[in-house]
C-alpha cells in the first residue's frame, strides 16, 4: 500500500514543514532528531529525490516505529530514508563517517534543556562547513529555549518556534 498520500499526524506546523522542505533542497545528507511518526522526515523527502536522511528516534511510544515505517515506506524502499534507534549520542557514533558531509539536522527530540544541549553537541561536528542546524518547539523561556542559549551558539528564527544555527 502506498501511504505516501495519506497525511501523518503531526505538532509541526504547516510554516516550519515549508522551511524544511526549502532547507531539504539544498541538502544531500540530512538527519532529524526525533521524527515521531514522519512528517517532516517526508516533507523533506520529497522537496528533493536526491536527499538521503537518517531518522533518529528512540521509539518509545508502542508502535511508533511500525507506524513511522509505514509512512515512510517508499523513501526506506528507495533507499533514501534510514531509521536509527536512539538518541543523539547513539546516531553521532553511528554517523562519524559522514562527519563534514551532513547539509541539515532538524532537532526535534528530547525538549528537555539537557537533552537539546546534547544533540547541538553531538552533531555540531559532524555539519558540513556551510551545513544548516535547526530545532523546533523554541518558545522564548521553555526548556529547548535554554538548552539552545546554554549550547552558545549564535541563532535566529526564521520561522515562529524555529531556532536555526548562524554560522
């Protein structure tokens, strides 16, 4: 069965989906932290038929993965889409052989200030040189707002919620 067609329900909004996809165009290898159930792992997939992405979840959730799968179907398939289970840590040693090849990383995991600290860590390095790093759910004063400011890095919002990396 195709699902491609099929919406995935999602916390993103509609605005921050654009800007992926616009990012996803200008990327080869691109990773997302977190993708739940996959809808901006497949918007970015199909802004680009040459883009090659590594989901990274832990999959907590009962059921999570097979659903995840089932929307990416085609992209895992292809061989376009990888699902690593894990978190930051686990998907960077995995992926020390990409490291200066990555164009894009969406943080969109663990929303604790710690958690978010750890993934800017952990895939900073691993940025191409003009690479793009950016998360979602940035509110200001909440928790993945902290984990960005104690990370140090220069940012702005392109879009309402979205913090992406100034290089």
């Amino acid at each position: 069965m195709d699902t491609d067609a099929y919406p995935i329900p999602t916390w993103t909004e509609p605005e921050t989906l654009d800007w992926l996809s616009r990012a996803a165009t200008r990327a080869t290898h691109a990773v997302e932290l977190g993708t739940y159930f996959g809808a901006s792992a497949r918007a970015m997939l199909r802004a680009n038929d040459k883009l090659h992405l590594w989901c990274v979840d832990k999959f907590d959730v009962f059921g999570s993965k097979q659903i995840t799968e089932m929307f990416l179907e085609r992209y895992i398939d292809m061989g376009r889409c990888e699902l690593i289970v894990g978190d930051s840590t686990v998907a960077a040693n995995m992926l020390q052989h990409m490291k200066g090849k990555i164009d894009l990383v969406f943080v969109d995991d663990g929303h604790e200030d710690w958690q978010v600290l750890a993934d800017i860590r952990n895939f900073v390095p691993l940025l191409a040189p003009k690479g793009t790093l950016c998360g979602h759910d940035y509110d200001g004063d909440n928790d993945v707002a902290r984990g960005v400011h104690q990370s140090g890095i220069k940012f702005d919002q392109p879009v309402p919620r979205l913090w992406r990396m100034l290089l």
